[in-house]
C-alpha cells in the first residue's frame, strides 16, 4: 500500500510541473490544480471521465461539480461510497471554456492514466463518457470492439478478468433529463461485482 501511494505521489508530482501540457499555462493563470484522482487505491472499481471543469481545476477533486452530483446519485443507488471506489479522469487539467479534451491533451496525459491503471489494478473500470472508453478499450488492445457509445452503454468487455463498462457521460443527465433513467438503469451492472 505504502508503495501504491508513494508512486500515486509521483504521478501527483510530474502533473504539477507538467509544463509541456498546453493546458498547463491556462492552468497557472486560473490557479487551477491538476486532477489526479481521488478514491481507495485498492479499490476494486475505477471510474475515468474525461477531463476536470471548472469546479474540479479549482479544488483539485474529480468530480465535485454538477456532473459529480449526479455520479454521486448513481454511486449511491449501487450502495458504492466515493471513498471505496477510485475516480479519476484521462486528461488532468482543465481544457477551457469546457470543451472536449483534444486528441493531442489525450495522448499527453493518457499515460499517466495508464500508470493509475497498473498502480490500482482494477477489476473493473467504468467509463463515463465516449473518449474514455476509446482510450481503455484501446490501452488493453481491445480497438476493434470499440462501438459507438449509443451503442456500447451499460455493456461489459472482457479483457482477461479485467471487466470495461462503458457508461454515458453523468452531464449528459443534465443536458437531457430523459438520459437520467438510462444513467440509472446502466449503472446497475455495478451491483452485480
Ligand atoms: N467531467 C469529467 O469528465 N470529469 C470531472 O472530473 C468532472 C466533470
């Protein structure tokens, strides 16, 4: 354990001076902090959204805005706790005016997303949203399984016993009130592990 925290530590280090990031000077001038991630570094479950908004860059936690809300609405009606489960998002930094992170910011931040991933082991990593599932399913070699999102949600991909539950992005709930149930629905095959 003491070991998973120190290289967690590590990862929280390289991000702060992450300065080949082109989101790191948006960063600075906001006094933004990085988003490493938040949660039980033995957990079984990893949830990886996409990239921290405005409310996360200004506390440094994942998921603590609006979106959070509303995960937290579905970790509880799946009787998982935030601090038993490990959040975290691909891209660390806040990308502005709350656009889609950039192929680019994917590929820069994905490998400390990859590191989080071998650190925590997870048995099963749920994915919020459309670029993080295309980035796990491809970070395990699973790309020609990728499907649309529409199409992918609330399904279950297997590599070795690692399981890879795509689900819907919780701000699409906001967006769209009619989402919430389908949120609510898909996030069920958590109760089964
Ligand atoms: N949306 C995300 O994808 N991640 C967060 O941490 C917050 C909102």
């Amino acid at each position: 354990m003491k070991k998973k925290i120190e290289l967690m530590k590590k990862i929280e280090r390289e991000l702060i001076d992450f300065k080949q990031s082109p989101l790191y000077k948006y960063r600075i001038e906001n006094k933004f902090f990085p988003v490493v991630g938040e949660g039980s570094l033995n957990s079984k479950i990893m949830f990886v959204g996409e990239a921290p908004g405005k409310k996360e860059a200004q506390t440094g936690k994942p998921f603590c805005g609006a979106s959070g809300k509303f995960l937290d609405i579905m970790l509880v009606s799946v009787n998982l706790k935030r601090e038993d489960v490990y959040i975290t998002n691909i891209v660390k930094d806040r990308p502005e005016d709350n656009r889609d992170p950039s192929a680019e910011e994917i590929k820069l931040y994905g490998p400390f997303l990859d590191r989080q991933i071998e650190i925590i082991q997870p048995k099963i990593i749920a994915t919020l949203g459309r670029f993080s599932f295309e980035y796990v399913m491809r970070h395990f070699g699973l790309e020609n399984q990728i499907e649309p999102i529409s199409k992918a949600h609330g399904k279950s991909y297997a590599y070795g016993k690692v399981k890879i539950i795509p689900l819907y992005h919780p701000a699409v709930a906001l967006y769209n009130g009619g989402m919430r149930e389908i949120l609510l629905k898909d996030f069920k095959i958590l109760n089964k592990w």
